[in-house]
C-alpha cells in the first residue's frame, strides 16, 4: 500500500528481513513478535498496513580508552533522533528500494552526532567495556543516505484508528515514541496531499 500520491525515487535502505505476509501475520497478532502486543493486537481488526522508510545517519564511531580502542558502526534515525540506534560490524549492504513512504530526513549530521554520542557513551557504561579512565569517543559520517524499513498497521477500535511500528528489520514492535514520530509524518502527508492512497 502506497501512502503518498507523489513520484517514486530509489534510495538505499537495509533490506527488510520480513516479507509482507510476514509483517501482516505478526500485525495480526498471528505471529507475535514481543509477548506484551498480543493483548492489544486481540482486541483490534488490522485494517491495512503500509512499509515506510526512515532515513538514519550511518557513523563510523571509535571509543578509546587507556591504549583500548575499538570502532563500530551506529546509524541514528535522522528525523527526531529518539528511535533505537543500529549498530553494525561494517558498513552495511544497502538495497536500492522505490516507495513514495519515505520520511524525510530533519536532523543535519551535526545535530545527530552529539544525540547518537550520547546513546552511545550511555550503552558503553552501562555494559562496562571499557575500565573508563580516561574515554575519548570520535565519529565519522559513513553514509548520508540510509533508510530502515518499518511495517506500520492501522487498526480500528470501535471508532478510533491506532497505529502499531513493526521494525521491519529487527521484527520487534515500536513503542510510543515509534508511533508518535509515524502519527505526526502520517498528519502532515494527509495535511499537503489531503489524501492518502
């Protein structure tokens, strides 16, 4: 399903590890990808569901710390910065995908790097590394360009519609902060194009 009535131009994302019969089965509460959706899924009809592409930025980021040192690579959503962050060992492979659900990008990469900085800084404390006596953490940009697919459903409950984010990658349901970013991209497509396909 196609939300935006606009022309379609290829960009490069992950590759979704979930087929559309796959997203719809775990939309429906069929296949249950996190045990606390199944309660929500029960009571509501999915009425459709659309895949839709979040930009992220892609850095290269390398921690040292008292002669340790080690890179990685973590891609920060590039629209409010707030969804969970990618790692990866390398630079991923990219599939060049054609949809007209695409969110545009709104955060520059030099407002994502100190977002994506802290997260980083954040997760490496809590796991304990590194000894962290004197760290010292630099990042690179890799790739402007990187999208992640996401599969979101649309439910009716009773006269209401609510929305629920499947990460199309990672086969994990989206919590608040996945729905609100969708709602509000969904409130200012519907507000330019005053339809949506």
């Amino acid at each position: 399903m196609d939300l935006l009535p606009v022309t379609t131009v290829g960009f490069p994302s992950l590759r979704a590890r979930m087929t559309p019969d796959d997203a719809r089965l775990a939309l429906s509460g069929s296949r249950v990808c996190s045990p606390h959706a199944a309660g929500m899924l029960r009571r509501s009809a999915l009425r459709s569901m659309a895949a839709v592409y979040v930009p992220y930025h892609l850095f290269r980021v390398t921690m040292a710390d008292a002669g340790q040192q080690e890179s990685s690579y973590f891609a920060i959503d590039a629209v409010t910065g707030t969804l969970d962050v990618y790692r990866f060992d390398r630079v991923p492979d990219l599939d060049v995908i054609e949809s007209r659900n695409r969110i545009p990008a709104r955060l520059s990469i030099s407002e994502a790097w100190p977002l994506l900085a802290a997260k980083v800084q954040r997760a490496i404390f809590q796991t304990g590394f590194f000894k962290l006596r004197d760290p010292r953490m630099s990042g690179t940009i890799e790739r402007t360009d990187l999208h992640i697919p996401y599969w979101v459903g649309f439910y009716q409950n009773g006269g209401n519609v609510r929305l629920r984010v499947l990460d199309g990658v990672r086969c994990r349901f989206e919590g608040g902060k996945a729905r609100a970013l969708f709602e509000e991209w969904l409130t200012q497509s519907e507000s330019r194009s005053q339809k949506l396909e």
